[in-house]
C-alpha cells in the first residue's frame, strides 16, 4: 500500500499531462486551429498567427480568455478565434472587453466613475463573493467602442506622456501611454489582413484584378493628360489608398517572400503585396486567399474556409516546409501550455508535502516527489521546446530566467529528496517552482516571449555559458534561501523540526551555498571574460555585474561565517534568507535602474512586488532572531525528566 | 613577542575581519550602484571604487562617510596574504582554499592595475576619412596649433585642468602667453542675433567666432549617454600686448580658429583630448542590420583599413559585435553608430596592460573551488554510504 499509493499519484499526474496533450477537438465547423497555424513574420520572427493572439491577448489585457465577468462561458473558445473576429469582423471585436485599464485617474479620465464600474450581480451569491473578491467587483476591462469616444482625449494625453523619461513617469502616464499602445497594437492587428471599411474585401479584389491593367493605363493617361475614363482613375486611386493604409499601418508580415526568393527576410504586409498589383498586374495570392478567408469567415460559410486554408497552406508549404514545421509545433505547443499544468503540479506537490510532515510522511512524501519529478520534466519539455523553435540556449531574456531559475532549483530539490527523503525538498521545490512560474507570467503579459536577441547579445556560446552558469547560481542561492525559511517556520511554529530534520536542513543549506558560491564565482567570471573578449575590459562595475559579484560576496561571507564559528545554524538559516534578497535584487533591482549596458528588460511595474518581497524576507530574518524560547520546536517544558531548553536546543 | 604586536597580528588574521570586509565590500558595491543613476558609471568608479574613503559634501567640506575600494580592498588583501603566511599550513586537503584565495589576490592586484593602467577612448571614424587618434570620453584639451607649415602641424595641448584653474602658459614653441580667463564645465553655443538686444551684455571675445555666439552656462551632466562640452575666455598676450580674447569650446562643430601672428599662422581651439596612434584607420564600409520588420539591431560591424606609416601593415579587418580588433595593446571594438548615418562607425578603444591577471586569477579560483567543494561532496557521499554498512 506503501507503495501503491505513490505510483497511483504518478499515474494520475501523467495522466493529466497527457491530457494537455492531446489535441482539442474543434468546437466550431470551421477549422480555426488551422488558421491559427498560419506562418506570419513578426518582430523578426516567424510565428503561428496563434502566436500573435496569444501574445496580444496577454499584453491587452493580461490573460488569454476573453470573457466578461456577467457570463460565465467566454466570449470566443480560443486566442485564435478571437483573432479571426479582429481582423475579419472587427465590428464584432470591438464590442469584445479587451482592453484592461486598473489605473483610477485614468479610468476617470475616460469618464468612468466608480458607480459605472461597478458590477451589479443578480444573485445573491455573487454578490457576496466578490465582496470577497472571489469573483470580480468591478469592470476593469473595456471594449474599442467603450473607449471609441475617447481616442482624441487619450492619443492628447499619451503625446504629454511619452517625451518623459521611462524611469520618471507617473503611474497614470505609464497607463496612459500602454492603453495608447495597445489601441495601435490592437489597430495593427484589424489591418492585417483586409482593408479597413470594406465589408466585401473579397469582390474588391476580383473586380480590382480585372480592371487593373485597364487602371493603370487609365492612370498613366491621367497623369499624361490624355482623355481617361475619370470613373475607373477614382476607383483605382481608392483602393490603392487602402493598400497603403494597410500596408502602412500593420506590423504583421503574413505575405511570405515569392516562389525563387530565397531571402528570409522578404516578407511582407498584406498590403504591400496588394500595392504590388499595379506593377505585376496579378493580386498576390496570400493576400487574395486571405481575403477569401475574410468573406467566408463574414458570410459563416465553413467549408470554403476549410478548403480554403487547405490550399493556400499546400501551396506556400511547398517552399517553407521547414519553417511551417516549426510554427505548427509552436501552435501545439501553445495549446499545451506546458508551464501552466507545472505550475499547477508544483502547487499541488507543495500542499502534498506540507501535509506529509503533518501525517503518512511516507506515502504523502513520495507522492510529493513524483508529482514535483512530472511537473520538472514538463518545464523541462516546455524549455526544450522554447530553445528549438527559437535555436537559442535556454535563457535569453528576462522571461526565460524566470523559467531557468525555477528550473534550476527544482532539480537541485528534487536530488535533495532523493537525498533525504524528508519532503523539504518537495516542499521547496512546489514553492520556488510555482513562484518562478508565476513571475514568468508576469513577465509575459509584455508581448510574445520568445524576441529577438539584440546584436550585443547575439552570441550563442555566451548565452549558453555566462547565462546558463549565472542563472544557476540564482537558483541554488534561492534554494538555500527558502530551505532556510522552512527551518525558521517549522521551528517556531510547529514541533516538527526535530534534531534529525534540523541537521539534515543545515546540511542541505550548507551543501547548497556551496554549489551556489562556485556557480554564481564562475558565471561572473564568465561574464568578465565574455566582456573582456567583446569590448576589451574585464570588468566594468555594470549594474548587472555589480549584482553577480555582491551574490558571490555575500555567499562567501556565509561560508566564511560558517568557518569562522561565527555562525550556527540559525545564524545560517538567516543568512540564507539574506541571499534572497541579494539575488532578487540582482535579478531584477539591477534592471530597474535603467542605466547599464545589461539593462536589456525594464520593467516598472515590477518594482513593488519586488520591495514586497525583500521586506517579506527581512520579516523571515526577523522571525529567525526571536529567542529559542520561543520557538516550539525548541521550548519543550523540562517535564518527567526532558532536558531543559537550552539543552534541547544545542548549537541553534 | 609583546602583547601590542600579538594583537595587532591577530586582528589582521582573524577571520572575522575578513567577513566584516566581505560586508563592507558589498555595501559599497551596493550604494555605487545605486549612485550610478546619479553620478554615472565613471564618477562612480572614480568615487567609490578608486578611492581609499568615499566622501560626501557637507557644505564644502568633503567628509569621508566609507571605506572606499582601496581601503576594503587593501585591507583585504592584507588580511588574505598576511593569514595565509600565518596560520595556513599546506596539505592536500586544504589545497583548493589556498588555490582559491592566492587567485582571489591575483584579482584584486589585477584590478588595482586595471583602475592605474586603464584607458578608454573613443573613435569616431567617417567613411574613407583616415584618422590617427582616438578621443577621450571625459577629458578634453585647449590646442595651439601652428599651421604654418603644410605637411605638418605643431602642436602645444594645454590640459583642462589648467585652464580650469586659469594658469597663464608661457611655453617655449609659443611667441605669446596662453591666458585662460573663464572656464565653463559644460555649456552650450547659441548664435547671436545680429541685431543685439539692449541689456544683453557683449561678447567677452574679441576674436574669432566667439563675438558671434554666446555662451550659455549649463549644469555638470552625469548621464552616460552625454558628455560635458567645456568652453572657456581665452586671452593671448604677446610681447607688445594682448592679440586678443577668443571663445573656445569642445563642441565639436566649431571649427579652430585661425589667426596670424609675427608672420605665422596659428589655431586655436578646445577639443576632446586626443591620443596620438602610430597607424591611421579608415572606415571603409559601415553595415547595419535590423530584424525583419523591426527595429531592433541585429548586428553592426564595420570594414576597416589599417594602415601604419612604415608600410609594415596594411590590411583590412571587419569589427563587428562580440569581435573587436586587438592591435598593439589596443582593443577596438565596434561600440555605437550614428542613427541615420551609415558612412559613420564609433569604435571604443581600450589599452588594458593587465588584462591577462583576471584569467590566471580566475581559473586558479575555479579550481580551487571545485577542489575544495568536491573534497566536502565526497566526504559527505562517503558519511552517508557508512552507516549502512553497519547493520551488515
């Protein structure tokens, strides 16, 4: 049974992962996963369009469901069909709730009050829940057409804001300026793939492919001041400056490069592909496939839409197979969501743990462990993942740190419990798994994950040592530093941390600032040599650098500490808890200085849950110094014959 | 030994100086950061790191409030040799500390080279333009130039410093006093308006381009991307009285200012310190490109031709990111560009003699590290594998 229970729990994990897995059957008759497989060039890369929703999804309004919170299914299945309705029947979009505004003086601005806001429930369940702040209290997300009316007031405001300095902006300024950045993100996107205003893009197009060589001639006799047929000059004229507004106004390059063109960086707009026209005198064929798509989309004619996608994906696979390979895994593995169902895992593994110090150590422990092993090998598929579609080493950005650093630390937890079999490991493992998880979405509310790394950057055999060996470092050092808040908590307000359990987390501690020393020593120095070969200096007193070296530091001065008998185990558990806040503030207090040649991710808004969570840890430190009376695990009353405090407690 | 030495001994000795060092280091590298928003990257090297105390002004009085780098560093190093000579006996065991540390002194020596021996400078290059000397970032220099002759120029550079403390330069090569009057840190030109309003006073020059700009003062900039431009009055006196006064700045649109004297033709003008190299560069051909569809760089580099005057080199090299040219102790590497302007490369250059003491340093380190944390890793294996064996 010992036994059993265990493999029960792995099976059901496995079993979950798997079911992410699967493909999801289409809800609709048109094949939307389909369309969201399309291959399209954005920021220097080449992605499914699914990619695009997603990411675009995320940056509009920081999560990939579009719902309101008065019905409770959501308003389209998935990020790809939500993108099919802005670019083919933006009418319908724009009534979609997708633009989240939390700041008040802009809310007020937009002349929201917060009797507007505010949701009024029918029942009277809901009502009481979102007093409690389970389901939402107040609006916080906005159609186009709720905002429709205050495009001038905020394009005024966002012309104020934007010759600001980043670092010095205003909470409303910074909102001002990322709700005008997402209307134009969200403009780009509606003129990606037909001309605006045009109901039948379609018709346009055939009638504009007959008349086009009559046009042009017509055209040039304008120009020429010959006799014209002054009707057909207009209608070209027309169209022609639909295809520059949509050439012009879109950053999607969904046309790939023609048949012969090898060049991987001819991809262009629909409407540059369409502007074409009136020197090949043929419409390009994407861009006429992706009208055809657009009127069978409007006029809910589902097989054409198939057929459609069919062709127009055999005829551009014959040049781009491999790349459309790539974008294809991308899609599956955007559905997937790998990390989500680790996150879920590491929590569920967390409670799993928690609960085994508390009763059935052994089934619950075990039970810990394989499902923090399966949510491991998840992100580890997940980053395996991300490093093949983007031919890169693991960490190239802000977000993939986060997912390295949990990664990282999670596979030192999990050689720790196999160690010492004691749940810690798992228990740490749920917590720095989970946490890292969640930053890393944070950090993706930014736009799409996987950018382009910038020429500085761009050297593959230093992102996959300096950054590889660094990162490490700021896992091992967050392992050490969360061991030592499961001393510190067990300790004081529990009587599970017995002397066996204390030693055995010292020495973990311990083993772990070792392998944290040498990581976080050798990547600075790797760093030094890479800024040595690169710009002729070894070492430039760089805020990123100065945060590497303050991390070696500060473990040195705990093993030294440690050598010195000037610290015992609480002394050490503390000073662990510090390097959290060193390396937190490495991490992420460096890049928000703004100044530096690392500063690569500025991000404002992190800044207070990062001072959160440095107080948060001078609280844990706080918490370590009280007196050993009164930690529970320590206090025991010298009753029938038990040593008393002091001695029960030796060495702490 | 007497009891003053002994305790002297043991304070530098003691491990517990040694954290208390580690901690004060980490703080200063701490708050310099910090400062870095304030002061820039150079100021604060200069104020935290290349310093034996970090001061701050109260009033007027600098007041020393930290140990500076010297000073935590020095100590330090005293603390790791002197404990090492002291107390360390050499075995097996202990072999991967000893490597650690002597590699720790090897860094901190070499760091200090590098603050004394370091220098850093900028190119500028324009396309099929040679050019034989590199500019400081920081310091700058008021030039006279006699020109008289066309196939070369006679220089005398006065340094900043001096025409900031507006020390009259009597030099041998030169038949008239340099008399520095004003000096400005950093300012900026404006044209003056042909008609002058009344009220404005005048200009102070009375030579040159000077009576047509005026000077406006500006505050001492510390941002990384901006340079103090200095301006400054500068009077000549000659033998038979004053030639006159001339604005000269460091902004480098202004062009020197010529003018005769006692049948010579001199210039005169304020510029970035330069450094005189014994080959010229020419920018061949500048290359920039950007990411499909985006702005982000994907790369930069630039063609070279290096060419020295005895005709031993000459020869083309390509500088592109993460690949500089290393070149007679100088590393050139491709560092900025002009936006818009592709027959332009900025190149920064470096001279770093000691640039070798980090390797040694830190590879000893690594080793000793991963001998001293392999020897605690199989002592804790082996710890672990005995007590099963005993039941058996």
């Amino acid at each position: 049974m010992k036994k059993l229970i265990p493999l029960l729990v792995l099976a059901a994990t496995v079993f979950y992962v798997a079911r992410t897995l699967m493909p999801v059957p289409e809800a609709s008759a048109f094949k939307i996963a389909a369309f969201g497989e399309l291959p399209v060039l954005v920021n220097g890369r080449i992605k499914p369009l699914d990619t695009v929703a997603r990411s675009s999804l995320l940056q509009l309004q920081g999560r990939q469901r579009v719902s309101s919170p008065l019905v409770s299914a959501p308003i389209v299945a998935t990020p790809s069909e939500w993108l099919l309705e802005v670019v083919f029947r933006p009418e319908k979009a724009d009534t979609f709730p997708t633009f989240q505004i939390d700041n008040p003086d802009l809310l007020a601005l937009l002349g929201k009050t917060e009797d507007d806001i505010k949701i009024k429930y029918e029942k009277t369940a809901l009502k009481v829940l979102s007093v409690f702040g389970f389901v939402p209290s107040h609006f916080r997300r906005f159609s186009l057409r709720d905002l429709t009316p205050h495009i001038g007031t905020i394009q005024e405001q966002a012309k104020l804001a934007d010759p600001i300095e980043a670092a010095v902006r205003t909470p409303f300024q910074r909102a001002v300026l990322q709700l005008y950045g997402n209307l134009v993100h969200y403009q780009r996107l509606r003129h990606a793939l037909v001309a605006p205003g045009r109901t039948d893009f379609l018709g346009d197009l055939l009638k504009f492919q007959d008349n086009v060589v009559a046009g042009v001639a017509a055209v040039r006799a304008k120009q020429a001041g010959q006799e014209h047929d002054a009707a057909l000059v207009s209608t070209m004229t027309e169209i022609g400056e639909s295809f520059v507004i949509m050439a012009e106004s879109t950053n999607l390059l969904v046309i790939p490069p023609d048949a012969g063109n090898s060049d991987p960086t001819a991809w262009k707009p629909a409407g540059a592909a369409l502007l074409e026209t009136f020197r090949t005198g043929r419409v390009n064929s994407g861009a006429l496939a992706y009208a055809g798509l657009a009127h069978a989309w409007r006029n809910n004619q589902p097989e054409q839409f198939n057929k459609l996608i069919e062709l127009y994906r055999a005829e551009i696979g014959k040049r781009l197979e491999p790349q459309l390979t790539k974008v294809g895994a991308e899609k599956r593995f955007n559905v997937a969501q790998p990390f989500y169902s680790s996150m879920t895992l590491y929590a569920v593994a967390l409670f799993v743990g928690l609960f085994s110090w508390l009763l059935w150590p052994d089934v619950l422990g075990r039970s810990a462990f394989w499902i923090t092993a399966v949510a491991w090998l998840v992100a580890t598929g997940g980053m395996a993942m991300r490093m093949w579609i983007e031919g890169r080493p693991p960490v190239t950005n802000l977000y993939s740190s986060a997912l390295f650093v949990g990664w990282g630390a999670v596979g030192l937890c999990l050689i720790l419990e196999q160690i010492y079999k004691n749940a810690i490991g798992s228990v740490a493992a749920g917590v720095i798994g989970f946490s890292t998880l969640l930053i890393a979405h944070h950090l993706s509310l930014s736009g799409d994950t996987m950018e382009m790394m910038r020429a500085v950057l761009d050297s593959n055999f230093w992102l996959a040592t300096h950054v590889i060996v660094v990162t490490a470092g700021y896992s091992a050092t967050f392992l050490a530093g969360f061991l030592g808040i499961i001393y510190i908590l067990r300790g004081l307000f529990t009587r599970t941390l017995d002397s066996v359990t204390a030693d055995a987390l010292t020495r973990m501690v311990y083993g772990i600032i070792c392998f944290a020393t040498l990581f976080s020593f050798v990547g600075t120095i790797l760093g030094g040599i890479w800024a040595d070969q690169s710009w002729g200096r070894f070492w430039g007193w760089d805020p990123k650098e100065n945060g590497a070296l303050i991390i070696v530091i500060w473990n040195a001065v705990i093993l030294h500490a440690r050598w010195g008998g000037m610290i015992k185990q609480r002394g050490l558990m503390n000073l662990a808890i510090g390097g959290n806040i060193v390396t937190s503030w490495s991490w992420f207090g460096t890049n928000m200085l703004g100044v530096g040649l690392h500063s690569y991710g500025f991000t404002d808004a992190a800044f207070v849950a990062l001072s959160g969570f440095v107080l948060s840890q001078i609280a844990f430190i706080g918490l370590g110094c009280l007196p050993l009376s009164l930690w529970r695990s320590f206090n025991r009353r010298p009753a029938a014959g038990q040593p008393d405090a002091a001695a029960a407690a030796p060495g702490r | 030994m007497s009891e003053l030495i002994r305790q002297f001994r043991n304070f530098f000795v003691s491990l517990r100086l040694t954290v208390v060092l580690l901690v004060l280091g980490m703080i200063l590298v701490f708050a310099a950061t910090l400062d870095q928003v304030n002061l820039g990257i150079w100021a604060v090297q200069e104020k935290y790191f290349r310093s034996f105390f970090v001061l701050w002004n109260v009033g007027d009085i600098p007041v020393p409030v930290f140990p500076g780098g010297y000073f935590v560093g020095g100590l330090l190093l005293i603390n790791l040799t002197v404990s090492h000579l002291y107390r360390f006996k050499f075995t097996l065991r202990k072999s991967g500390i000893f490597l650690t540390h002597v590699g720790l002194i090897l860094l901190l020596l070499g760091e200090l080279f590098t603050g004394l021996l370091q220098e850093d400078y900028s190119m500028r290059l324009e396309q099929n333009v040679p050019k034989n000397y590199s500019e400081s970032f920081r310091e700058n220099e008021l030039v006279v130039l006699d020109v008289t002759d066309s196939q070369f120029d006679d220089v005398v550079s006065v340094p900043e410093e001096r025409v900031a403390r507006a020390e009259a330069i009597q030099h041998p090569k030169l038949p008239f006093r340099v008399v520095p009057k004003e000096y400005y840190p950093n300012s900026a030109l404006q044209n003056r308006p042909e008609t002058e309003a009344p009220g404005n006073a005048p200009s102070k020059a009375t030579q040159g381009i000077g009576q047509r700009v005026r000077l406006v003062p500006l505050p001492i900039t510390y941002k990384q991307n901006e340079r103090n431009i200095p301006a400054a009055f500068v009077e000549l006196v000659g033998s038979s009285g004053s030639l006159g006064t001339w604005l000269v700045s460091a902004d480098p649109r202004l062009p020197n200012q010529r003018f005769e004297h006692a049948g010579r033709t001199y210039e005169i003008a304020m510029r970035f310190l330069r450094t005189y190299k014994p080959f010229e560069l020419t920018l061949l051909k500048f290359s920039h490109d950007r990411y499909a569809g985006t702005e982000i760089p994907k790369n930069f580099s630039s063609n070279i031709r290096l060419k020295t005057p005895d005709g031993q080199d000459d020869r083309e090299v390509l500088i592109y990111m993460n690949n500089p040219l290393r070149y007679s102790g100088l590393t050139f590497y491709q560092a900025s560009f002009e936006p818009g302007n592709d027959k332009v490369t900025i190149l920064q250059v470096v001279r770093n003699p000691s640039w070798l003491v980090p390797y040694i340093a830190c590879s000893l380190m690594t080793f000793g590290l991963l001998i001293q944390f392999g020897i605690h890793l199989f002592a804790f294996v082996g710890k672990r594998r005995a007590p099963r064996a005993l039941p058996a």
